[in-house]
C-alpha cells in the first residue's frame, strides 16, 4: 500500500474542478477523500489501485491499466438509476486514477444490521425490489457488481436504498492482474462472494444474482449464510 504519508501529501491538491480537502478512510481499494469543488459543492473522491508505488506508475503495465480504467469508468458511468450510486466524475491524478461521487449521507445496511435494527417482512420485499433493479438496469449496460454486499448497499434520509461501488472490483481487478495470480487477486467480501469468483472463474450477471440472495438471507436472519473462519470454508 501507498504510505499514508504520502497519501496525506494530497491532501490541498487541486484535480481538475476538485481540491481535496480531507483523508477519509484508506481502504482496500484505496483512499477515499472528501473534496470540494470550485463552486463550493462537497464530492467523495476514491483513489483506485493505490497499492501501486510511484515508482511503478509510468510502466507500460500501469499505461494499459489505465486504459482499461478509462473503459469501465465510462460504462460505470451510464447508469442512471435512482437505487445506483452515481459515479459523477473520474480522471488521474500523478497516475493514479480516481473516481467522483456525490457526498451525501449514506448509513450502509451492515451497520444498521449490527445495530439491530429490526427488518420486517415488508421492508424486506421493498430492498430487495429496489436493490434488484439498480442490479438490472447495470446488467443491461453491461455493467456487473462482483461485490454486492450489505457493506455497499446503503440507508439514504429518505428511506431508499442505493447500491455504490459499481465497478469498482473490476477496477482493483484490473490493476492487480499482471501482479497477483488469476483466481488469487479476489478481494471481495467473502460473505457474499460465489462459488466462481473464489475459485478465480469467469463471472457474469449471476454472480450479482448469487450476491443478491446472501443480502436477502442475512436481511432475514441476521447473519451471514456461511461463517467459517477462512475465505474456502
């Protein structure tokens, strides 16, 4: 991983309309910024594939990344569904690509389930109507999840549910297949994750279908439906 030092660096750095303004979180993915633009309007902005040095950036391998990058960004970027997180903006920065969000107060599903927070028959039907939607209008633009979670899946102030991090796996995918063993880079989360992807198979909409029913299970008992101690278990 990029040294936190040098992620802290960024912090007053100006991309494009965006100055980022404050380090979030530094996630598996990458880090995660609050940032604000010229007009004074707050953005989340998420760094993709920082576990590239800066050594490394200007590499043909990186150069071909980023590339593909630009490919899935784009499509990400046709959804527009009011139960899709949309992706507003990306670019790179230094090499290391980003991605834009709106900033807007989200509470995920995991941590409202760890609160207790009781799901009734009824609400249950309504999330996964509207969670299978965001699901189909990605499908039929060629966009598939490979991560849908109760950790994406997120609470807006008006009760609707709205499922982020679209692309965002095959993105970290990407930067990792020329480093890491196919069927060995997966790094998802594994309460959800099918058979294929942790046996480092080819995915397709069923693998989002297969996610869907573990967010409906936990949704209805409360737990996860495997819970060994490893990823294989």
């Amino acid at each position: 991983m990029v040294e936190r030092t040098f992620l802290e660096q960024f912090t007053g750095a100006t991309l494009g309309n965006y100055r980022l303004e404050q380090l979030i979180e530094q996630s598996k993915w990458g880090p995660v910024f609050l940032a604000q633009s010229q007009a004074g309007t707050s953005y989340v902005i998420r760094f993709v594939s920082a576990l590239l040095q800066e050594n490394e950036l200007d590499t043909d391998t990186h150069i071909v990344f980023l590339g593909r990058f630009q490919q899935e960004a784009n499509q990400v970027a046709t959804l527009q569904h009011p139960h899709v997180l949309p992706l507003l903006d990306y670019g790179t920065y230094r090499g290391m690509p980003y991605l834009v969000y709106p900033h807007v107060p989200l509470t995920s599903l995991r941590s409202l389930l760890s609160q207790n927070v009781p799901t009734d028959l009824k609400s249950v039907g309504r999330y996964l109507d509207q969670i299978a939607s965001a699901l189909e209008h990605a499908h039929q633009h060629a966009v598939i999840h490979r991560n849908l979670s109760t950790a994406n899946i997120y609470m807006q102030t008006n009760r609707q549910l709205i499922v982020g991090e679209f692309g965002l796996m095959r993105m970290y995918e990407l930067s990792r297949l020329d480093t890491q063993p196919m069927g060995r880079s997966f790094k998802g989360s594994s309460e959800s994750s099918s058979p294929e992807q942790l046996l480092g198979k080819p995915v397709d909409a069923y693998t989002d279908i297969y996610a869907l029913g573990a967010v409906l299970y936990r949704l209805l008992t409360g737990h996860a439906p495997f819970n060994g101690k490893t990823r294989e278990e």
